[in-house]
C-alpha cells in the first residue's frame, strides 16, 4: 500500500512540476511576419512569409509544425484564416486572397500557433498593411527635418579619416530615404556628399581638422537645412579620457 502511495506522490509531484514549466518553455514560441509590400490593389493575392522560433532552454525551433494566418479588418473581424505548415525551423509562406475585402484602407495580418493561444494574444505576430490606398505622400517643402549625426567612435579626431552617421527623419520621426547630404566647412567647400537609404541612414567620410567648423547640408524637396557637426578633437586620448573618465589606458 505505501508502494502504491509513493508512486502516487511521485506521479502527482512530477505532473505539478510540469504544469509549472509550461509557461516559461511555451509562452516563448514567437512568429515573425513580413510582407512582400505594404500596399496592396483590390483583389490582390498578400504574399507573405516568416518564421516560428521557441526562445526557450537551447532549442530555436519550434514546438508547432503549423499556424494560422488571418487577415483582419480595421474592426478585428477575420476576413480570411489559413491553416499554413511550417518546416523543422519554423519557416513558412503563405498567399492570402483578399476577395473578400469590401473596402479600402488599413487591414492586418495576424499570425499565431494553437500553443500561443493558450496565452495572450497580445504575442501574437501582427502586420499592417494597405489595400486600395497608398500612404500619403509628404507636400513638397512642407516637412520640417530632424537630423541626428553620429561620429564614427563618439568624436571626431584632428586630421583623421572619420565616419559620421547620419539620421534624418521628418518632424514625426519617420525616416527619410532618398534625402542628399553634403558635409561643407566654414568656407563654403564641399567636402563629401551621400544619400539616405531606405532607413533614413546616411554614412560620410571625410577628414576633419581641428581649426574648422563643418556643417552637414540636408537637402529634400527643394529645401536645405544646415546642421552643426561636432568639432574634431586635436588630443584624442584626453577626448577619450573626458568621455570615459573611469577608462584604464
């Protein structure tokens, strides 16, 4: 009888301790979704593709060998749900018709596996996109830059090949792409030029001196806008060391 008792306890403490590691083993299954485009025509077949990861101890593959795709409307009613198969490392594709879509504006993509159900939906993958409209494009001249520049290192350095990156966003804080820059020094000549990519980054090299004052053009839409860049530092271990004063050199 007391075999018996023992085997009971061990069971039960065992299924206890199971319950337990639930949440920390499968809550970290995760989707990440993309799109091919943001903005799609009416009766347009969604192209999309993704991954489901498992964060949880050592393994980066998945519990679930599928998930569901939903696209929703601005009112979160599913318009469609597909059941999609994902491989051994969780990659997928997946073609959502959007026959019936009755109106244009802003829908979304949701993806999920039965296992994340069991917890929030608020893990799950979620992923605007645009049927029958295109975002609005910007007045010309009518935006006001941000501009957020980067030397390579934390400073610049007397006479040096130097890198700076450089951020420019409108005033909502988007980024910019396609915006030209030109580096110019006190005397008006141009040093170096670029272009921002896709993330509104730019990168420019150029040699400072000490002895000058630079300034980084920003030019969008017919407009020019002039930021200050730092001066370069003629002694760069003590501009190292008043950047780090804890710093062993």
């Amino acid at each position: 009888m007391k075999k018996y008792l023992l085997l009971t306890l061990l069971f039960l403490l065992g299924f206890a301790n199971v319950k337990a590691q639930l949440p920390h083993d499968f809550r970290s299954e995760q989707i990440f979704l993309g799109v091919a485009k943001t903005e799609w025509a009416p009766n347009d077949t969604i192209e999309a593709n993704g991954i489901v990861t498992c964060l949880a101890s050592k393994n980066i593959h998945p519990y679930s060998r599928y998930l569901y795709v939903e696209l929703l409307n601005s009112s979160d009613s599913v318009m469609v749900r597909q059941k999609v198969g994902c491989d051994e490392r969780g990659r997928f594709r997946v073609r959502i018709p959007t026959l019936s879509v009755t109106g244009e504006g802003v829908y979304y993509l949701r993806a999920y596996t039965n296992l994340m159900r069991n917890f929030s939906g608020e893990n799950f993958a979620l992923q605007p996109v645009l049927i029958g409209k295109a975002f609005p494009k910007r007045e010309k001249g009518n935006g006001v830059l941000k501009c957020s520049i980067c030397p390579e290192g934390g400073f610049l350095v007397d006479n040096q090949v130097q890198g700076i990156v450089a951020s420019v966003t409108d005033y909502a804080g988007s980024a910019l792409a396609g915006v030209f820059l030109s580096v110019v020094d006190d005397h008006g000549d141009t040093l170096c030029v670029g272009k921002t990519r896709a993330s509104g980054l730019a990168n420019l090299k150029f040699v400072p001196l000490a002895a000058r004052h630079y300034r980084l053009l920003v030019s969008d839409n017919c407009v020019t806008t002039s930021f200050d860049i730092p001066s370069a530092c003629s002694d760069m271990q003590s501009s190292w060391k008043s950047k780090h004063p804890h710093a062993l050199i």
